[in-house]
C-alpha cells in the first residue's frame, strides 16, 4: 500500500472513530482493532474498512434510544460486606468530596458500568483487549475498546486490569458531574 492509500487508511480510521463517537456503539470493537494498524496499514486492511462502511450504508437507520428513567436494580443481590476486620480505615472507604465543589441541584441518578476483557485477544502481540461501557440510569454515555498497554499472565490479571480502568473514568466522571452542580449520591 502506498502513501496516498495509508493516508486514506487514516483518514477512514478518523472518521469512522467520530461514527463511534456519536453514538453506532456496536461498531466500537472492530473500529478499536483497525486503528491498531494506522502506521502501517496493509491492502486487506482497507477492505475490511469498506465492509465496515457498507455495513452502515446497509444499516443507516439504526438509533440510540436514550431512556431517563431509574433503572431497577435488586439491591439483594449484592452481599453486604464486614470491614470491621479490614485494615482500611473508614475514611480510606469513604469518597473524598471535592472542597470547592458547589451545591447540588435537581435529581440523583444510577451510575452502571459493566466492564470485561479477553485474555491474550491480539494474535502477533498477545494483548489482551478491555472494553466498558457506562450508564447514567438507563442510557449508556460512554463505551470504549482498547488493547490494554501491558502483557498479562492470566485472565484475573485481565480483567483487575479492565476494572481498574473503568473504575478510573467513573471516578473522574463522579468527579466532573460533581463540580457541574449535579448531584451524585450512591455507589457506581
């Protein structure tokens, strides 16, 4: 493939990343997994592409429906656990406010997340690959799929790893929404 193609490649990439990003979720894993060969993208690789736009020439009409409405979840579900034992202390448990935060206004809503990894998904560098996707009460607000930074030996390793990531953006989005005014009340 020459330049001018590679060059096209890229600008493909580009705006199939803005398709993802405004809302055609189901696209995310492959367009995560074409990205990953943006230095050096190979003729098979922009036919995959074509394929891919075909599929949302085929399948244009496909929407989003946002539902605002709380979702139900069974709280009996989830064990409570005993932290007398632990040797966290309370305020280690407790999520610091920001000081400067202003007060909350209007609503509390249900932040969801549900995270999950492949263990040594990529064939030529073993990989793995952790995708998320969030919610605020019923509709999702972000998703994402990338290939994880590190090789792991196992698939707890994979998936701690995929957790902590997803835990980190919903830490920074509490923390964003927080500062916005909006109230943020309850465990993710």
């Amino acid at each position: 493939m020459g330049p001018e193609d590679a060059s096209y490649y890229q600008s493909l990439i580009g705006i199939l990343r803005w398709i993802v990003e405004l809302g055609r979720v189901g696209i995310c894993l492959e367009v995560s997994m074409m990205s990953s060969h943006l230095a050096l993208p190979r003729e098979g690789h922009l036919e995959c592409l074509y394929h891919m736009f075909a599929y949302l020439g085929k399948y244009h009409n496909a929407e989003m429906l946002y539902d605002p409405t709380e979702p139900q979840i069974n709280l009996s579900s989830f064990k409570k656990q005993d932290w007398t034992y632990s040797t966290m202390s309370e305020t280690d448990r407790t999520e610091v406010l920001p000081p400067d935060m202003p007060a909350p206004r209007g609503k509390s809503f249900v932040i969801r997340c549900f995270a999950d990894a492949d263990h040594a998904g990529d064939a030529v560098t073993r990989k793995s690959r952790t995708g998320f996707i969030v919610y605020l009460n019923n509709p999702p607000i972000y998703w994402c799929s990338k290939r994880q930074g590190s090789v792991e030996s196992s698939t707890y390793q994979v998936e701690s790893t995929a957790m902590k990531e997803a835990t980190e953006y919903i830490r920074a989005l509490r923390y964003r929404l927080r500062m916005m005014g909006i109230r943020v009340e309850g465990p993710a």
